[in-house]
C-alpha cells in the first residue's frame, strides 16, 4: 500500500514519464535481487 503511494504522490508532482521509467526500473531491481537470493 505505501509503494501504490508513493507512485501516486510521483505522478503529482513529476512528469509521467519519470515515474514510468522509476517504476520499470524498480521492477527490474526487485527481478535482480529474487534472482541473486535464489542463486545463493
């Protein structure tokens, strides 16, 4: 709930594409850190 905020609050106050690019790369990292601790 607090992430749908903070993106709510992003799309407020910086442009739509700026978000849109923060949250494609969130979803990147979080792919990466599943992976890494999966590998372990």
């Amino acid at each position: 709930m607090v992430a749908y905020t903070i993106v709510i609050v992003a799309f407020r106050y910086l442009p739509i594409a700026m978000v849109s690019v923060l949250h494609e790369l969130s979803s990147i990292f979080a792919v990466l850190i599943g992976w890494l601790c999966a590998k372990s």
